[in-house]
C-alpha cells in the first residue's frame, strides 16, 4: 500500500481511537452535565463507525472485487428494509423478485466490471421500465402508479445510488506527481468519501445541539436545524481542505476536496431528511426498531446513498475537464 | 453429504432468505417435550420456525405438514423425510383408526417436540384463523406436553400463497409464555385461549 492510504488509515483510526477514549471517560462522570441520551447516541455512533471501518479495511485488503460485493450485500440488506415498511400488494410479487434478484446483483457485476456505460442507465432507465410493465402484467391495477413508485424508489436509492460508491474504485485517476500511475487513488478515494459522509452526519447533529435552534423543517425532522447544515457544512469542508493530500485533487487544487466535501455534505442533508420523510409517512422511527434485533442499515447509509452519486459524477466531470486541459496545454 | 451439516445450512439458509430476527418473550428455548402453535401464512412457516431454534432444539423438533404437498416430487420428499424429519399427515382420507392425533403421539414418544399449525391451512389475510380442534385432542391425551404459542409476521409477503419464488425481505418470529391444557377446560374456552396467545404476540411488535 501506498504511502498515502496509510496515512489516511492512520489518521481515521487515531480519530476513532480518540472518539471511544472521550465516550469511555464521559461515561464514568455522569457529572460532567452531559445529556445521557446524547451520549449515548453518539456511544451507538461510534460502535457503528468501527463497524463500518473494520469491513471497508477488510473488504480492501482483499481487493476491488470484495469491495464490490461487500456494498452489494449492503444494498441487498437495505433494499430488504425498504420494502419491508413499504406496503406492496401480492401482485408485486414477481415484480420484487425481479428487483431483489435480478436487478440488484446485475448492477453490482456491471460496476465490478467497469461498464460505466450501462451501469449507469440500466436501472434508471431498463429497470424503470420493466417495474411498472410487469406489475401492469400481474393484473392488479389498485393505486398502479403509487406501488410502482415505491418499487422504483427503493431499487434507485438502495441500489443504483449506493451502487456509485465502489464505482469510485473504477475510475481513472491522473497520474502521481513523479509520474507513476496512482494504484491506490481508488481506495483513498472511497475512503475519503465514506469518512466525509460520516463526519459530515455527524458534525450535522452536533452542530444541531447548540441552544439557538433555527429548525428546517420541523414536520419532518426536528432535529435537523440550520445550524447543523450550516455549521456541519463549514466544518467539513475545512476538514476536506486539510485532507487534500488524500485525494485524487491533490495537484494542488485543495480548494476542490473542500468543494467536493461542502456537495457531500449537502447531498447527505438531503438523503438524512428525504428518509426522514419515508419514515414519518410510515409511522417508523426507525428503519432498525422496524424489525427488533436488526441494525437498521438504511438509517446508516441514507447519507452515503445521496452523496455518492453526485460526488461520482462530479469527480469524473473533474476528471474529464483536468484531462482536456492537459490535453491542450 | 452428511445430514447434520445440510440441516445446518438449510437452517442457515432459510435465516437468510426469510431475514428473520427471533423473539423469545417471557420464554425460552428448551429442550422439553413441546408443541410450538403458530399461525399459518406460507409454505415457509414450518421451515423457518424449525431454523429459528438453537440446534440442540431443533434436532428434537419435528414439523407437522401437509402429506398431498410435502411428498410431491423428490425435492419436498426429501426435505421433508430427511431434513426436517416432518410428520406427514394424509388431509384426504382420515381414517378413524389411524387418527393424525395419535399418529403424532406414536411418532413423537418421549423425545421428540411438534410443529403444528392448528388453522388447518393457510390463512389469506394478517388475521389469525380460528383454531381447529386437533391441538385439543392432543393436550387432552398429552396434558404434559408444553404449549409454545408462536407469531409469524411478514411471511405471507415473502412466499405468498401460490408463488414459488420467494423475495427476501424481512421478518420476525415471537416465541410467546408456555401454557398447558387446564384440567376440566372446554374445547372452544381452550382453542380461544390459544388462538388469543399466538394474537397477543402480533400486538406485541
């Protein structure tokens, strides 16, 4: 391993070591005025985190195949949750088993395989296709368009968005300043992606915790302030300016990982209070208290399946434009 | 390949496709002579609940099922004879003789636990049936069998009646309090109560 992803290995375990340390010892005082059920949220955070970091660590050591299939049994579990609180008819039934059967892991062969070309449209325009034709199929016309949306919804956030984030592993990344090819970029990448999601979630929710609460939109998330947005927003995209090094930006333009880490903020915002939405409608707290004993993995990626679409497209737009410029210049 | 392990794989199998997280309330798992009671939605009850147990159990634990569907084609055969180890019971010709009651008290002696569904068949809607009288005669000759009351939910949306292919989802199984047939009970007080116990686990969720 390069140089590079070692350090930013490093970094991430020093920030999580650091992290159990100070939920450890505010544990031990109770007296330190600590609201007890933040703590424990931020507890259950942590242990989520070196979750998360122990498999992404594991599923690269590995290699790139892993990876891929690693976030395809994500998408699996959390295309699960979503149609388990999303009430489908019994004429959906083949419709559902062509989505969790046969879409989902065709997406995931296509991204292993680099096909950008179809991977990219084959759910949201075959797929898209094919949902509402065999449901129309199956003969039950009751509230059509509604169930279709909803299968379509799933298989687009669940699957297609989340899909994007080892698709990082495939692109092609400019060269190392001394001219040899950055063997390592993919992985720095996904990881630097997935670790400017999590803080940006959860400096969010901190920032969200000081008294003047300007609430966004209290009917669907009052906990969601402008605070939060704003401030998570600031934080991380100074955090994403220091971590320049990391990125495949890292030809001194530090100011595009701090642009990239402000649209991933934004995009997780937008994933956190559109989930929000889904759950409010179906009268859930949680995707996870939904079905005791499971973690809720959909509470977990909302974020990450927002984000990384968007943060794909735009590095392969960088991508592309830093490629041109060479060209002529 | 050796029989234990395929039931460990089938067990684990089935856990994965029926994504079901497993609830003991106010019980536990034992290795006692019971009967597990639950209400019927799909063809994968039986399998699922028998996957739901801790291995020691589940080696004591033998489905009741249907014998026109189960011991159709060498596939349902062979689960059903060798894996699960199933009571097969014929729904078309009951002989007065051969009762499926007393057939189920020969096959289990001493050792072995029960998986029943006492609606008969499978319900269409998310209400529990009511309960045929089979569960009765049964207690009524084994009073000292234990009675688990068991709540499947979920399951219908997962295999539904008719369909062949399941899609993963998930659900969940509550293993509720045990109870016994009370001396002297009447048949219908006895089959409400039970029925009430495999409901009371539904509300639960």
């Amino acid at each position: 391993m390069d140089p590079r992803t070692l350090w930013l290995i490093g970094t991430v375990l020093m920030l999580l070591a650091s992290a159990s340390v100070v939920v450890r010892i505010l544990k031990r005082r109770p007296e330190s005025g600590i609201d007890a059920a933040i703590l424990e949220t931020f507890h259950l955070r942590v242990r989520a985190w070196w979750i998360l970091f122990t498999i992404l660590a594991a599923a690269f050591l590995l290699g790139h195949v892993a990876t891929v299939v690693l976030f395809g049994l994500i998408s699996f579990w959390a295309l699960r949750e979503f149609i388990t609180v999303t009430p489908t008819r019994p004429g959906d039934h083949y419709t559902l088993f062509w989505v969790s059967c046969v879409f989902t892991p065709l997406q995931f062969v296509l991204v292993g395989m680099g096909y950008y070309g179809l991977y990219s449209i084959v759910i949201p325009v075959y797929a898209f296709l094919f949902i509402p034709a065999r449901i129309a199929l199956a003969g039950d016309y009751k509230r059509f368009l509604e169930r279709a949306a909803k299968i379509q919804s799933g298989l687009l956030i669940c699957v297609y968005c989340l899909s994007y984030a080892p698709a990082l592993l495939m692109l092609t990344l400019p060269p190392l300043d001394n001219g040899d090819p950055d063997t390592g970029g993919g992985v720095r990448l996904l990881f630097f992606f997935v670790l400017i999601v999590q803080l940006s979630d959860a400096l969010q929710y901190a920032w969200s915790q000081i008294p003047r609460r300007h609430v966004i939109v209290p009917t669907i998330n009052p906990t969601r302030t402008w605070e939060g947005l704003l401030g998570g927003t600031a934080s991380v995209t100074l955090i994403g300016a220091v971590l320049w090094w990391a990125t495949p930006f890292h030809g001194g333009s530090w100011w595009m990982a701090a642009l990239m880490s402000a649209v991933i903020s934004l995009m997780g915002f937008a994933g956190g209070i559109t989930m929000s939405a889904i759950k409010r409608d179906r009268g859930v707290k949680d995707y996870g208290t939904l079905v005791e004993g499971h973690g809720g993995v959909l509470d977990r990626i909302d974020s990450i399946c927002f984000a990384a679409p968007v943060f794909f497209h735009c590095t392969r737009w960088w991508l592309v434009l830093n490629h041109f410029m060479d060209r002529i210049s | 390949m050796d029989t234990n392990l395929t039931r460990n794989l089938l067990a684990l199998l089935a856990r994965f496709v029926s994504g079901a997280s497993v609830r003991w309330i106010d019980s536990q798992p034992d290795t006692c002579q019971r009967v597990y009671f639950a209400n019927h939605t799909s063809h994968l009850d039986a399998i699922v609940i028998w996957s739901s147990l801790p291995q020691a159990v589940r080696m004591l634990t033998r489905p009741v099922a249907a014998k026109d569907y189960w011991s159709k084609g060498p596939v349902r055969r062979y689960l059903a004879n060798q894996l699960f180890n199933a009571i097969l019971i014929d729904r078309e010709e009951i002989k007065v003789h051969q009762s499926p009651v007393d057939l189920m008290i020969r096959e289990i002696g001493h050792t072995y636990s029960l998986i029943v569904f006492p609606e008969g068949g499978r319900s269409e809607g998310r209400e529990v049936g009511e309960f045929k009288s089979g569960l009765y005669y049964l207690c009524k000759k084994r009073p000292d069998l234990e009675l688990i009351p068991v709540h499947l939910d979920n399951m219908n949306r997962i295999l539904p009646r008719g369909e062949v292919l399941p899609v993963p989802m998930l659900s969940c199984i509550s293993f509720g309090p045990p109870m016994w047939l009370e001396a002297g009970e009447m048949k219908t007080d006895f089959l409400a109560r039970a029925r009430d116990a495999v409901r009371r686990l539904k509300e639960l969720e």
